[in-house]
C-alpha cells in the first residue's frame, strides 16, 4: 500500500490559512487585552481621584476640628480663674484636664464633672 503525496500547492495554502487566522486571533486577544488594561488604568485613576477628594474633605476637617478644639481650650482657659466649682474642690493635674485624648471621650471621669 503506497501513499499518494498531497500537491505541495494545497498544504502550502493550507498552512498559510491557518497562520492567518492564528494570527487573525492573535490580534484580537491582543486588543482585548489592551481595551482591558485601559479600563483598569481608568479604573485606577478614578478611583485615585475619589481619594484625593476625599483626602482634602478630611484634611479640612481636621483643620476645622483643630480650630474648634483650640477655641474651646481658650474658652476654658478663660474660664477656669472665674469657675466657683474650679476654686471649692482640688484641683486635678493639667494633664487630665488639657490631655488630647480628653476631648474625645463620650464623658469625663474627673470627679468635679459628675452629677
């Protein structure tokens, strides 16, 4: 039993299609892949700016706070030499009544505040 040989011809263009479209796909995962990364870097910068407002909102915010917080110091500065409550009982160490923490407690323990 011999084997007939194919035309040479026909392989030819056999093998030039399929580079064709190997290459035909090969070119669309391509573009794919690009319109992906695209999307991403969208995606990313967006997501950046997002978090640059958001950074400035809270850095304003902290600005506003602070300002609050040293307009109430110096109201309690103020305050203290005229406070009849302040002069009756003993006085607690300035740390506990200017420590920073203080003022973000829900309540103050020092005795002289409760009710």
């Amino acid at each position: 039993m011999s084997v007939i040989p194919r035309p040479c011809i026909f392989q030819d263009s056999s093998d030039d299609m399929r580079k064709v479209q190997r290459r035909e796909k090969n070119r669309i995962a391509a573009q794919k892949s690009r319109q992906r990364q695209t999307q991403k870097a969208d995606t990313l910068h967006l997501e950046s700016e997002d978090l640059e407002r958001q950074n400035a909102a809270l850095r304003r915010e902290i600005k506003q706070l602070t300002e609050e917080m040293k307009h109430f110091t110096s109201m309690l500065s103020s305050h203290e030499p005229l406070c009849s409550i302040l002069t009756t009982v003993p006085q607690p160490p300035p740390e506990v009544l200017y420590a920073t923490h203080s003022f973000h407690q829900p309540h103050i323990s020092s005795p002289r505040f409760q009710h």
